[in-house]
C-alpha cells in the first residue's frame, strides 16, 4: 500500500505567490486602462440662457471640470464640473450685479455652482444621458444633463450638453425690475478634451 504524499513545501508556496500575484495585478491592469481625460476650460465654455422680455444670456469665464473613471464601464465615469458664481458675465454690468446678488446667484454665501454626476447612461450612440446633482445658491436637486460626444472613442472630441432647470425651486423667486423672466434656465456647456492616458470606455455600439 503506496501513502500518498503531501505536496512538497516549495510548491505549495510556489502556488501562494502565484495566487497573491494575480490579486495584486489584475486590478492594477483595470485600472491602468481606464481612460484618462483633460477638460480645458480655455477652449470650452459654460453659458446661459433664460427667456426675458429683455435678453438675460451670458457666460461664466472661470470654472473647472474633470471626467473621470475607475474601469472601462461607462458606469464608473464622474462629470464634474463647478462654476465661480461671480465669474458671470452678461455683457451688463447692471445685469451682473442683479445676478452676483442674494436674489439670484447669492455668490457672496454660495460661492460655487456645481454639478457632480451620479449616473451616465448611453442613450444613441454618440449621445448620453447624465444624471447628477446640481448645486446652486446653495440648493442640490437633481437634474439631466443631456450630452453628445463629438469625438466618441477617439483621442480627442467634445462634449456638448443642455441642461434645463427651474429657477424658482432654487429660491430664485425674484425679478429684474422692467424685465419680465421666465422661470426655466437653459444651461449649454460645450467641453473639449482629449484622452490623455487608457483606452476608450465600453461604449455601446
């Protein structure tokens, strides 16, 4: 009768490392081939738009943004993207103020307007739906930013969305005397970036 034997000790721990070595390398694979993107807020813009008897459209000259993803899945990407208040700009310095102030903006309290997504969803295939919270004067509510993606896959395009709110549930109750406003604001970001680092999330074909 033949006692099996045990398996040699150098094996066994030959194994081990084997094992702790794939834990420790995949992961950092997946990671490393998520695509990296650079927003460039000098080629980009952030504007908007609200319907008045009298034409209340601008532009916010200083913001930032970041795209960002832990994998490949599109459902691991973050939009970010926050906005100086008093970095509005109309064209009026009488509409500017009226804006920067505790009626509208608040931007001495609530310095900050902000966006941070919370699920992306491809919707067509060049075109995506971003959910996320927006955050202005103070206010979060979530809102839809609706997106195309000029450039989808490649190593540079840009991101061009809409996003439409209303104001008077952020606590802009107020007018602009002899001006009449409507309560919706459209909000138009036009995002350039190029991909700096990985591959292309899994888009949908």
């Amino acid at each position: 009768m033949t006692v099996p034997k045990d398996p040699p000790v150098e094996g066994l721990v030959r194994i081990a490392s084997w094992c702790l070595f794939l834990s420790a390398v995949r992961p950092t694979q997946a990671w490393s081939q998520a695509p990296v993107y650079e927003i460039t807020p000098v080629e980009s813009s952030i504007k908007f738009d609200v319907e008045s008897s009298v034409a209340i459209k601008g532009t916010f000259q200083k913001w930032d943004a970041s795209l960002t993803f832990q994998t490949r899945e599109l459902s691991t990407g973050v939009l970010d993207i926050r906005i100086q208040a008093d970095s509005v700009d109309t064209g009026s310095g009488v509409k500017n103020g009226k804006l920067r102030g505790k009626d509208f903006f608040n931007a001495k309290e609530a310095p900050y307007i902000t966006f941070h997504s919370t699920k992306i969803t491809q919707t067509g295939p060049a075109s995506f739906e971003v959910e996320g919270d927006f955050t202005i004067r103070g206010v979060t509510k979530k809102e839809k930013l609706m997106v195309s993606d000029e450039g989808k896959g490649s190593p540079a395009g840009t991101i061009i969305g809409t996003m439409a709110f209303d104001r008077k549930e952020y606590g802009m109750n107020s007018g602009i005397p002899f001006i009449r406003i409507a309560n919706r604001v459209q909000v138009n970001v036009n995002l350039k970036w190029k991909r700096v680092a990985g591959l292309p999330p899994a888009f949908v074909q």
